[in-house]
C-alpha cells in the first residue's frame, strides 16, 4: 500500500496516462492505484456518474469506454477542470479520499487509543484532512471511493468515521510492509467488515468469566502470600480471555496441539486458567510442600516451571497444550518452542504444520532488547526451521525492570522487528477485552490461513513493580500514580457491558466472584481438584520408557555395534549416487578414494564413520537431524553428506536411498546464528528422545555465542525441570595456528558446568568411537547431552581411520591404552592426553622408538572414567611419573578439572603457559610453542 500524493500532486494528464493503461490493461497498473480504478468504475456502473458526451461510457481521448470512470481529454482544459465529472467531483478529490483510506491503513496504527493509561506520543501520523486537500467543507460531500471500503458512495464524514473505527480505535494495525496482495487484501476485510461485528452475548459472558479468572487469581495469591514474588498478570489480564480466544479458535481450524513460550510474567495465571494446572499443585509450590512428581521439576522456582495438559475447546475439540520451562533468560524459550514445535510435526503430524501452533508470550521490553528475538524471527521461513507460522503475543507493560520504553528501544514499537519478516502486528488496548479477543482471533484466523507469523501487542501496565516486592515509584511516579487509580480490566469490561446494554452484568460479575473466591478457598484448604484428564503422546510414552541414569551406567559403554551385512549396505549406499547425477569432479574423486581406503586397507575415515553411524540408526527406525553452518558440506569440507551436480545445481542426500531405512536424515544448513540454532535443535530433541540431534558449530568457540542456551538449558535442564535431553553438540577444536579464535572450543568451560552426570563430555580420536558415541546416545536407556570436541586437521589423519571390524564389534572406548608399547614393566612414564595432541605425541613417539613411553588417550571427560584410568596406573606401575599432556594454556582445557576430580593417580600437566587469550595468532609462535610441549613430554 503506497502514498499516491506524488500522483494527486501531478499534472492531471498524467492520472490520464494511468487511467489509459488500466483500461488497456489492469495488470499493468500498480494494485493499489487499480483498486481506486475498479472502485471508481463501479460507481459509474451502478449509474451514480453523470455521462460525459450524452453516452453511458467515457471518453479517453476519443475512446469510448463503457463503464469506465468519466474523464475528458487536458488540452486546452484547465487542470482544474481536466478530471471533474459532470456531476462536480474532480478526480484529484477522489484520489484524495482514496488517499485519506490507504492513509488510515499504511498509519492509523500511530494515532490508535492503543494506551489505557497515558496519551499516545504524537508519531507524525498525517492523517489531517488538509493533509489529503480536504477541508471541513468537505466532510458532506459525497465520494465514490466509499465503494473501495464497502459503504457506497458517501460522505467523507462517513468514510473517515469509519476509518477511524476500523483502524485508529482500541485497535491498530500495521502491515504497510507486506507485499503479499492476498495478505493485504485479507487483513484489510477483517478489520473494514469483520472485526466491526458485535460479539454474541454467550462470546461476552466467556470474556468476562475468563477476566474473572484471571483476576481473581491474582488477588487471592496478592491476599493469601503476602510479600512472595509471583509475577503478577494484573493490569494484563486480558491476556488469559486472548490465549482461551487463540485454542479456541485454532481447534476449530483443526490446530490440535498448542506449545507455548513464556517469561515470568502471568506465567502462574496463564498454568491455573489456561493450562489448567490444579490450584492445590500451584498453592503447595506457594507453601513450599510439592512434590517432585508434580511438576516438571523441583529444581527450580515456581514461575519457571513447564506443564502438560489435554484440553477441550469450547466446541468440544481436543488440544493438547505444552508450557515450555524456561529460565530468567526471557526470550531464550523463543527457539526451544518452534525446535519443539517443529518436531512435534515432523513426528506427529507428517510435517503438517496447520495442526500445531507455537505461541510465544513477550514483554515489551524483552522483545524489543533481546537479540535472540530476531534470530528467532529470521528462521521462520527458512526450510530446516519452519513451522507454519508462530503466534506472538506481548504483554506490552509499557516498561522494563525500571526503565520506560523511551529508555529501552529506539523503533516506534517493542514490535517493529516484525517487519523483517513481513509479519502484521495488531496493536491492542489491553483494558478493551473485546478488541483484544477479536484480535486473537483474527490472528489465528491469519496464522491457519496463511501458515507466517504474526504480532498482537497488547498494551496494558503491570500493577506492581518487576515483582510484588519491588516499588516502582522509585523510577516512574507519574506513571504508578496513574496506575494505581486505574480499574481493572474486568471492572473496566463490566462497565462496558453495562453501558452497552447488559444491565445485569455488574451482577453477573459479582457472582462471578463470588463463586470464584470460594473455590479458590476451598482449594487453598485441600478441598481436592480434579487435575484435568491427559493421555500421553507417542512421544511422550517413548520418554517415559527411559529412566534415569545411575553412576554405575558411566563405568563402561552398552554394545554399539552393527552387523557386517548393515556395514556393508550403508557404505554401499553412502558411496553410490543416481545414475543421472553428476556430482563435482572434485568430490566425485574424494568418494571414489574412500572406497579404495577401504577396499585396500579395509580402513574407514572419519567421514564415512559419521555417515554410517547415521545410517545405522536410520535402519533401527531412528530419525537423524544435523544444523549448524554449512553442515551438508562441512566446514572442513569433509562430510559432504549432500551433493550437488555440477550441471544442474540438483542436491542429492546421500542418506537419501538407504535399503531399508525406516528414519529420515535431515540436514540443514543454517542461519548464522548460534544461540537461535542450538535452542532450536535443544526443543526439537526435547521433543523425540529417538531422534539423534546435533548441532554443530563453524568454529568450537563460535558456541560462546549460544552460551546461554548452554548454561540454562542443555547443562541444568534435567536437574532443574527433571527433563532430559539428547542433543549433540559437534565443536571443532584444536591448535593449529588459526590464532585465539579458531583453536578452542572453550573445553574447559564445559568441564566446570559437569556434575550429577548432567552431561557427555568427549574429545575422540578414532572414526570408529565417534560412530559409538553417535550410536551410544540413542542406545542407552536414558538421555545426555553430548559435547565432542571435534578434530580439524584431523578429520583426513591416517591415525583415525578405524577397520570395519570395529564397527561390527564392541562399543564406545572411553580410554584407549597405548598399542605401541609391548611390555607395561618397561614404562617408565606415561602421558595421558585427549583429542589432537595424541597425534603429535605418537609421531614423536615412534619415530624415536619410545618403548618407554606409554600414551592412554582419554577419550571421555566426563563421566570420567576413573576406574579404568586406575587400573592403567596399576598395569604401569613401573612407571615413575605421569603427565596430562594438553595444548590448551594451563588455565584453559581439562587441567583445572582433572586436578580437581582425579586425585587417585600422582600426575603433573605439561601445558602452554596461562595466558587471557586461547592461542596465539602468529604461526611461528604456535610452532614453537607446539615444539616445546612435545619435547618437554619426553624430555622430562
């Protein structure tokens, strides 16, 4: 929708010019410039303009066309003169009126009584009638560019009334930006026809019963827990009438499984009066009494907490509803949920995304600051996230902590990064019950229809300040003393319904009360509520046949092996493509060079391990799903598990033809983000535990910038929510002169988050043990995390490759001992390492022929496997001393953790000096430094 001044500004000929091409041809002419065409047409069709030339048609410079718009020929006509139709409308004032509706449309929003509290800050609307060459003159003259709006021909009074009801109310629309026609033409129908409608008295009563619920909620605990952090949702209730308004809706557009993100605000409201979380669960976490099988976990406090429950829908339809845990990193629950939500319909539903729908609940002042937000946003179309659209909801307080929205963000609105991805947003006043729900469902009415995103910002305040024990008239006096004068919004809602004709609803809100209360106190003094019926999903039956682990389930690995005829059939697959393909010479040879590594050597390199650990689940029935940067390929150009043709640009997933494969491989390269991507991939694995999840990082130390994800989700969710979790993380590492921001993958930030067995730490040398560790995660009875520190130089060693008998036998290696050596009595000093630096150590070590000298490669950190690193120091018990040898500076990799955990063996470590930075960026330096751990190792 544009601004058409710069035509009403023109020489009339050049509207002329225009009017031409239509009538040659309305595809030719700009869709909105051919609406105001098309409107003006049928005005004179419906014979509301006068003939020009005693015909029923117009002239356009000698061409009579019939139904059109009546115009004359600019020569030697006044310009005043050049557009006006016989009965006294000139064009130029009927531009201005269509000028005057799309104004409304594109910028109604900024003049909008969206506020329920203080006045609009004036945003240079220009929607003034002088603005559009009109006077108050004007105001009773009729228009035919009412037609275009649905009203006729009319006046412009009428027009503008309705213009302003439409789109300057309680309600503001923004969606100017979309190029979409349908979308506009859709969202332009709802709000000119639709969204004016009355609400039937049965629709009325469920929003003041739901404000009801949702305040009485509040003021019971404000009563009963005097003093106890809650979050509150007063001065935002309408939230709960809007999300009881969203399942509502989108069960009857076949929706059946809702999974909702939020922060802590109203959380405990939206658990009681829309999940239907049992009032006696949500008062004994207030007394400090629940149990740990009550919640998703105990770990952690009240507002934080995820919940499950079956629902009915107001038509009797069945939704299942999941509130997501999430901690006090606010929007960092954003991608968990579309991860989860998107599992959910690749498992559930065959990818059918109208049959669930992610909701995201945001405060105004985390939406607008946090850049998670737009990472989130940027995935929604993108083909390994997308999830048919997600609902945005804010509850639009209208404030941070402290700081006022002046202060907190420098766009219009905490919304505006929805324009990114061409989402609406409705701007709402939250103290309008009715245009709220409207507005829930007129978006999810959009989402089903169109599967994209979409925004309602609910603008309303928060009663108390960030919590009940915070006053927040320290920072905004002005604005609390308004606040604190301010009914509430079922007050406001029974005041509404009173003056529009319900003179019994100040009765009915009574009793409503009254009865609510009673309940609630019925409750509170352990009067039992029956907790909602719920049947588990597959999924869910799938997690409950897992239990938790005990430490005896970390002394040794369960057998991963495979069968020699599924080895074979899955490296014949990998190895083999369409006879139509022609993929890159390049590669072609790459592929061509492993199957002779194999056939030769009987050797498999540490590509091809991967791709048969995949593959091997694929035939148990398990799913695989990979992300990261450039994944298909890798970043070290080594996996190359999807291949192009270099003729037609075709890809070819070389998982793709698998005989017997009953899971799906999919893999995706992602966005450049880190923190976004990993919570994705952490909900998707939250949501299927047979489904390997890994997410793997362009550099190791590019996972610093998911750090968060890390430390609130994938290290401590088990033990704060009781919710395990399988994903893989894949983190290159290794010093090899790249300089501090391509060697380390910050491994000793991982070791310091390790306790209660929360999660897998590796650093694996051998192709054959990273397909163990692959196929470990889904074969014990129980889910970790995993964090493998992945070789770079590595990746094509010789010292990796692994025989295939090493597939088709045994399991995952924790330590390896030392083949080279032949007779333990001879060990004088062993080195103990993990990752590349083994392979710095062998060469140095056979090529002096140290028989000497044992090398145990710890391939596993943690769990750490004490007790077989102690019946090694027993077999080489002749040996003087034992160093951890690493390449990491002292103060960084396993050092620090290893002396703080292993202090049954005597051991010294052999480092780079501490140092602020991982590595240094000179080559040379690095060299030197690489030397001189090496020679100290076996010289010392």
């Amino acid at each position: 929708m544009k601004d058409f001044s710069f035509i009403t500004n023109s020489h009339p000929s050049y509207i002329e010019g225009l009017y031409q091409d239509y009538v040659k041809n309305p595809e030719t002419v700009d869709p909105e410039f051919r609406k105001f065409f098309e409107g003006f047409d049928f005005a004179v069709t419906q014979g509301r303009a006068a003939a020009v030339n005693g015909t029923n048609g117009a002239t356009v410079n000698g061409t009579h066309t019939a139904g059109a718009a009546a115009t004359a020929t600019t020569g030697g006509a006044p310009a005043s003169q050049a557009f006006t139709t016989t009965d006294g409308v000139d064009w130029r004032k009927e531009l201005g009126a269509y000028r005057l509706i799309l104004g409304y449309r594109n910028k109604g929003h900024l003049l909008a009584k969206t506020n329920p509290i203080r006045p609009r800050k004036d945003r240079g609307a220009n929607l003034d009638l002088a603005f559009f060459g009109f006077t108050d003159e004007d105001l009773d003259k009729n228009f035919f560019a009412g037609n275009l709006i649905g009203l006729g021909t009319t006046t412009l009074r009428t027009i503008l009334t309705h213009l302003q009801k439409c789109y300057a109310d309680h309600v503001g629309i923004e969606f100017k930006y979309i190029s979409d026609q349908k979308k506009i033409d859709w969202l332009t129908t709802e709000m000119e026809k639709n969204f004016l409608n009355p609400l039937p008295l049965e629709k009325q009563k469920r929003i003041l019963e739901k404000l009801n619920e949702g305040v009485m909620f509040e003021k019971f605990l404000h009563t009963k827990y005097i003093g106890q952090k809650r979050f509150s949702l007063e001065g935002g209730e309408g939230t709960i009438a809007a999300l009881d308004a969203i399942i509502n809706t989108a069960a009857a557009l076949s929706v059946q499984e809702v999974a909702i993100g939020m922060a802590h605000r109203g959380r405990l409201n939206v658990l009681a009066n829309i999940m239907g979380k049992t009032y006696e669960q949500i008062f004994s976490e207030f007394e400090g009494t629940a149990k740990m099988d009550q919640t998703m976990g105990s770990g952690d406090v009240k507002y934080h907490m995820g919940y499950g429950s079956t629902v009915k829908s107001d038509h009797d339809q069945t939704v299942h509803l999941k509130l997501l845990p999430n901690p006090s990193h606010l929007e960092a629950v954003d991608p968990v949920v579309v991860g989860f939500s998107r599992c959910k319909a690749d498992i559930m539903y065959q990818s059918d995304f109208d049959k669930i729908l992610p909701i995201l609940i945001h405060g105004d002042a985390s939406l607008a600051g946090q850049g998670i937000v737009y990472e989130v946003l940027q995935m929604s179309n993108l083909k390994g996230y997308y999830t048919g659209g997600t609902m945005h909801f804010v509850i639009n307080n209208q404030i941070g902590f402290t700081t006022d929205f002046d202060d907190a963000r420098s766009s219009d609105y905490c919304t505006s990064l929805a324009a990114a991805i061409q989402a609406p947003v409705l701007h709402v006043n939250g103290d309008d019950a009715e245009a709220v729900v409207k507005c829930a469902e007129i978006a999810t009415r959009y989402r089903q229809e169109f599967n994209s995103d979409v925004f309602i910002d609910m603008v309303c305040y928060r009663r108390h300040g960030h919590n009940e024990g915070d006053d927040p008239k320290f920072t905004q006096p002005h604005l609390y003393g308004l606040i604190d004068q301010h009914p509430n919004p079922r007050e406001v809602y029974t005041q509404y319904l009173i003056e529009n004709g319900e003179a019994d609803a100040k009765e009915l809100a009574k009793d409503m009360e009254k009865k609510f209360w009673a309940d609630l106190q019925e409750r509170l003094d352990e009067v039992k509520q029956n907790p909602l019926p719920y049947t588990y999903q597959q999924p869910e039956l799938w997690w409950r046949s897992l239990r938790k682990s005990t430490a005896g389930d970390f002394d040794h690995s369960p057998v991963t092996a495979i069968s020699e005829e599924d080895f074979k059939k899955i490296f014949e697959a990998v190895m083999s493509w369409p006879e139509s393909f022609k993929p890159l010479r390049k590669v072609e040879k790459l592929l061509q060079d492993k199957v002779k590594l194999f056939q030769e050597e009987g050797k498999v390199d540490w590509a091809t391990s991967e791709l048969l650990a995949y593959g091997s689940l694929l035939l148990e029935g398990k799913d695989v799903r990979m992300s990261g940067q450039d994944v298909q390929r890798g970043t070290f150009s080594h996996r190359h598990a999807v291949l192009r043709d270099e003729n037609t640009d075709e890809q070819y997933n070389r998982l793709s033809r698998l005989p017997g494969a009953k899971g799906e491989f999919r893999i995706y390269n992602s966005l450049l983000s880190e923190y976004a991507v990993l919570g994705f991939e952490y909900g998707y694995a939250l949501a299927n535990p047979n489904a390997l999840v890994l997410w793997e990082a362009q550099f190791g130390d590019f996972s610093n910038g998911a750090q968060a994800m890390i430390d609130q989700f994938i290290t401590a969710s088990e033990q704060k929510w009781q919710r395990m979790n399988g994903v893989t993380l894949l983190l290159p590492h290794g010093y090899e002169g790249q300089g501090p921001e391509h060697s380390s993958a910050r491994m000793e930030r991982f070791l310091q988050m390790c306790a209660e067995y929360n999660i897998v730490v590796t650093d694996i040398t051998t192709s054959a043990n990273l397909f163990h560790a692959f196929r470990r995660q889904l074969t014990w009875p129980f889910r970790k995390p995993l964090v493998n520190f992945s070789p770079k130089a590595n990746l094509r060693h010789p010292g990796t490759y692994s025989t295939m008998t090493e597939f088709t036998g045994g399991s995952f290696r924790e330590v390896i001992d030392d083949s080279f050596v032949e007779n333990a009595h001879d060990v004088k000093k062993v080195l103990f390492c993990s990752g590349k630096v083994y392979f710095d150590l062998a060469e140095r070590q056979q090529k002096d022929n140290r028989k000497d000298v044992a090398i145990v490669r710890l391939e596993q950190l943690y769990p750490l496997p004490v007790q077989q690193l102690e019946n090694l120091y027993k077999k080489y018990s002749q040996a003087a001393t034992w160093f951890w040898v690493q390449e990491e500076p002292l103060n960084m990799g396993a050092a620090s953790f290893l002396q703080m955990n292993l202090k049954s063996i005597n051991y010294g470590v052999i480092s780079r000096q501490p140092s602020a930075a991982t590595a240094t960026g000179y080559s040379k330096v690095h060299a030197q430094e690489q030397a001189e751990i090496i020679e100290t190792a076996f010289s010392i």
